[in-house]
C-alpha cells in the first residue's frame, strides 16, 4: 500500500463528512476529490476525480484531509 500523502491526515468518514480535496486511495493509488453530487439517499455521494470514473460512495471510509494551518 503507498504512502498517504505527504500533509494529510486520515480519518474513517462517512459520505456525508467527505470534502472536495480529501483523498482516497483507489486502485492502488490515491485520488484527489475534485467534485461531489448527492446520489439517491441522503447519505450517499458520487465522488468525481480528474481522469478516472466516479465512485459512489455509500459507507463510511478511510480519506485523507489536507492539516489545515490555523
């Protein structure tokens, strides 16, 4: 498994707690958040990534925020 990316922290989250630049890994390799709609149940989300097909996120997951500088 590579190694999350440098400046992030993970956290297990459910749909509704994913933001537009977490990551996840995927495929073997972590994928930028670059869009999200809502998807049937208001628990659900389709993530949208740059060069890959959305993923329908329906369960809680492990994703990688940017540390946020105060």
């Amino acid at each position: 498994m590579p190694s999350p990316p440098v400046g992030t922290v993970g956290a297990t989250r459910p749909p509704s707690d994913v933001r537009i630049g977490d990551f996840i890994l995927l495929d073997g390799q972590y994928q930028r958040v670059q869009d999200m709609r809502s998807a049937g149940p208001p628990a659900h989300r389709v993530l949208h990534f740059a060069g890959r097909a959305p993923l329908i996120m329906r369960e809680a997951r492990t994703t990688y925020r940017p540390l946020e500088h105060l």
